[in-house]
C-alpha cells in the first residue's frame, strides 16, 4: 500500500507543477475525475480485448488508477481549503 500512496502523491506533486493550486467546484472537479475515469475504461478495453496494440498489457490500466487517485485526492484537498476559506470568512463577519 505504501507503494501506491507514494505513487498517487508523486502524481498529485506532479499535477500541482503542473496546473497550479486547483481550487474547482465541485461539478468541474466532477468532469476532471470523469475523463480520468474514461482513460481508465479505454485502457481497460485495450488490454483485454483482442485486435488493440495493448493487448495483454495492463501498464496503462495501472497508470490511468494512480490518476483518478490522485484527481480525487485533489478534489478532497481543494474541498477542504474552500470549506475552510468560507468558515474563516464566516468567523471574521
């Protein structure tokens, strides 16, 4: 497990260098994790069935879950500093 968490959180520094601080609502982070979650069905279906390049390769497969791992641990980041900006804003009022 330590291996995996390690990998989605070099994704995420990853992602960080490369779009910045991501603070979405919720229904654009929703569309993020889709098309992430889309690139995780078309590697499946090219591993599995016959007639793709892939065929039998699951690398991809792999790659495409450390992804939508780390777009959600980003969602829940980004939550968590949106919710705590509004609480703050809500004490200082």
């Amino acid at each position: 497990m330590e291996t995996v968490l390690a990998e989605v959180a070099a994704e995420r520094a990853r992602q960080d260098k490369k779009w910045g601080r991501q603070d979405h609502r919720p229904a654009d982070w929703l569309s993020i994790l889709g098309e992430e979650f889309g690139e995780v069905c078309k590697a499946v279906c090219e591993a599995h069935f016959p007639g793709y390049e892939s065929t039998g390769d699951w690398s991809s497969y792999r790659k495409e879950l450390i992804h939508v791992a780390a777009v959600a641990v980003a969602m829940a980041e980004s939550h968590d500093r949106c919710t705590a900006t509004v609480n703050e804003t809500r004490r200082s009022a």
